[in-house]
C-alpha cells in the first residue's frame, strides 16, 4: 500500500475502501480541510490558486468533473479559450505556457519512468526554424529528470470504417485532473473536492488513496455522505472472506450531508445565468435565495420565480416593465434581499393559485409566462404572400406573434422540473 509510514490513514481508508466511515475518521478527515475566508465564488477560486500554488510544485488536485477541472486549469493558465474536445485521450486544442504543469498522457520512456500519468513542468518549447509551428516540448519532472516530448500519430475511428489521424502532443494540463484519470498515480501532495460533486461508488476511496500520508492531504470539501462502496463488490468479498476471515457488516447508519464551500457555479446554473446576458458578473452570478413559505403551500411558486428571476431572458423583461405589478415588485425585492410578497403574485396569475393547496409547478409557470411576460416565449413569424409571375411585382408581408415556443416548452418541462430540483437542493 501507499501509506505503509501512516497507519492512521491507512487504517481509515481500508473502511473507506467497504464504505464505512466512523466518527472518528469523519473528524481526522474535516481536519484536513482548507478553511476559505472569502464569500463568493471567485474570490474562493483565487483563494484556492493561492494556496495551490504555495503547494510543493508536484502537488495534484483531484476534481470529480471535468468542468471542475476545466474551470481550475483555465484560471491558473489565465486562458479563457473555448473548450477543448478530448479525442482518444489526447485533446484537441492543447494550451501551455513556460511553467505550466503538465501530465504526460502516453508512455515514452517507460526505463526513466516517463509513462501515462507522469507529471512535470514546462521549461522549454522548440519551435521549427520558420518559427511557424512547435516541434518539441521539453519538461521536468520532481526528481529533475528531463524528457523532449515530440508529436505523436494517434488514430481513432469516428464512423464505421472512417479513422481520423491526430498529430498531437500527449499533454494536458493538469493542475486539476478527474479522480478517473488519477487512478495509478501516487503523490505526496494533493488538493481534493470529495463534496457533493461525487457521484460514483468508490470514487471518494480512490481520490483518498492517492497520498501517501495525511499530512498531504489537503481537502476542499469533505462529504462524508458521499463515501460509498459498490454493493457487488462487497457480496464479492463476503464470498472470498467466507474461506479466510469474518464477513463484512455493511453499515446502516447514514452519515450526515455537510454543505459545500462553494468555489465555482454549478455547470447548469452557470448556462441558465450567462445564455446571450452582457450583464455585469455580479448580477449575472446572483446567488439563489430562499423565499418565504408563510402558509406551506407557497414553495411551488418559490421555486418557479427563483428560476424566471435567474434566467437572464425573463429577468430582463420583467424589469423593462416600468408599471408596477406583483411580479416586478417582487423580482426587485429579490434583487435587493428584501421580502417578497409571492402570495401576491400567486393572485395576479390566477384565482385558483391563490388556494392554500399545491399546484402543479409547470402549470404555475406556463400561466405565468402567459400573463405576465409573455413576450420572453412569443415568437413573431413573418408571412410573405407573391405572385408567382417574375413579372408580377405584387406581394405581400404580414407578421404575427405566436406562442409556439410555449407548447415546445410544454413537451419539455421535464428540464425545468430537473432544475427546480436542483435549486432546491442548493439552497438546503
């Protein structure tokens, strides 16, 4: 095992490794968290670059997303490019600089150790004598062995019978990698987020066993929820262990949700906010507020406004209304934290929202996009009427709005119901 010097962590990740987490281990584990001062997203993540960087320069973070690790790499690089695609492991669009650190994505030189997983820094990139292209990219690992890393050939087949060739350096950045890709590699140091972005079983055990020691770990968030083992993988050791030892008893009890220091929006929260808006960032990034559910039946209609007020498109036409209502009212209440009277609004949409009894939550929405800022789902279709002589100049433009939208929003709802689910969950 890797954590032969450290028999505390080692004795916690072989419960880990059957998902069982005591008491005792939760509190050795939140020790190991980073305590950050600031309040808002981006100020964590520069906070969270600084601390990285103050790190020895072979520490790793181990993200559960892709997105996690996209959002991480991008601010440490300082490159606010497009999205790279990934294409048989090796990524299309590779962004470095001088000091970057980088994870070798293929074996090399498998003797001096420079294999799939190696990491290193950036100290030299060659490029060919007309200066036009890159030839080589030199880098150096912690124990300062160096290796020249050229293109390599790699083919993949997109369709049936059609393969694609790719040139490429087997590099990606890797100031944040998925827990997936981490698998095989051992570190003294590494930053973790094992909040409630995990989502598989065993996940939280293989990000944990990558250090050595827990001196190394150093934990963003820490969920003690999410440590789970796959239930067949236990019936398998429950079979082995019938020959040898005891079986496992796989714990009932649940452990508690802890909250997560947030530190980047959520992928679906920052699509829904930022979709066609030139707003400030600071209104863009409004953070999700609970509203008030006086007679406990009201939280319907709070989900259904949270969402319209964080969807920039309807946000935007609810304020252009200069006449006061109950929806504007209450969306400028929101804005400036102040109480929002939604039985009000509740009234205004219709009198069979005003009983004290749950509705339906896309019926809710649709009633109230149709009374109140119907123009945000209107679509104006323009009808041209000609003669079909060329030498007949007559014709005729007539445009008219539609609810179209509406109905393909209807068939789609299952999409904002997902949504609602989960801004309910971020605001517990």
């Amino acid at each position: 095992m890797r954590q032969k010097c450290d028999n505390t962590y080692r004795e916690i990740l072989s419960r880990i490794r059957i998902g069982l987490v005591t008491d005792s281990d939760i509190n050795v584990l939140q020790s190991r968290k980073v305590n950050f001062k600031e309040s808002s997203c981006d100020e964590r993540l520069n906070e969270f670059c600084t601390y990285m960087n103050q790190l020895p320069v072979d520490t790793i973070c181990l993200l559960p997303t892709c997105y996690l690790c996209t959002i991480l790499n991008c601010k440490i690089l300082e490159d606010k490019d497009e999205k790279v695609s990934e294409t048989a492991g090796i990524e299309r669009v590779i962004a470095i600089k001088i000091g970057a650190k980088v994870m070798i994505r293929r074996n090399i030189d498998v003797t001096l150790g420079f294999v799939n997983g190696t990491i290193g820094i950036v100290i030299a990139i060659h490029r060919s004598v007309d200066g036009n292209r890159i030839d080589s990219v030199t880098i150096v690992t912690s124990d300062n062995n160096q290796v020249t890393i050229t293109r390599v050939d790699i083919k993949f087949e997109v369709f049936h019978k059609i393969v694609v060739h790719l040139k490429q350096f087997p590099l990606s950045l890797s100031y944040g990698i998925t827990v997936h890709k981490c698998q095989g590699i051992t570190c003294k140091n590494a930053m973790m987020d094992l909040g409630t972005s995990v989502f598989s079983d065993g996940q939280a055990y293989i990000a944990l066993s990558r250090v050595n020691t827990l001196e190394g770990l150093h934990l963003i968030n820490f969920n003690p929820a999410f440590v789970r083992a796959n239930s067949g993988a236990i019936v398998e050791y429950n079979r082995l262990r019938t020959m040898f030892k005891s079986q496992i008893n796989s714990s009932e009890k649940k452990a508690v949700k802890i909250n997560d220091c947030r530190w980047a929006i959520p992928h679906i929260i920052d699509d829904v906010q930022n979709y066609g808006c030139a707003e400030p960032e600071s209104i863009v990034t409004w953070k999700i507020y609970d509203l008030c559910d006086d007679d406990s039946v009201s939280c319907y209609a709070n989900v259904t406004l949270q969402c319209a007020f964080h969807c920039v498109r309807i946000r935007q036409q609810i304020l252009k209304n200069k006449v006061s209502n109950a929806l504007t009212d209450a969306a400028c209440a929101y804005a400036e934290r102040k109480r929002c009277n939604i039985l009000a609004v509740r009234r205004s949409v219709g009198e069979r929202f005003e009983e004290r009894t749950q509705q339906n939550v896309s019926e809710f929405f649709m009633t109230l996009m149709y009374s109140e800022v119907n123009d945000v789902l209107q679509v104006e279709l323009k009808h041209l009427i000609c003669c079909s002589n060329a030498k007949c100049n007559y014709n005729v433009t007539t445009l008219e709005k539609s609810g179209l939208l509406m109905s393909r929003l209807h068939c789609s709802f299952l999409r904002l119901e997902f949504f609602v689910i989960t801004i309910r969950v971020i605001n517990k």
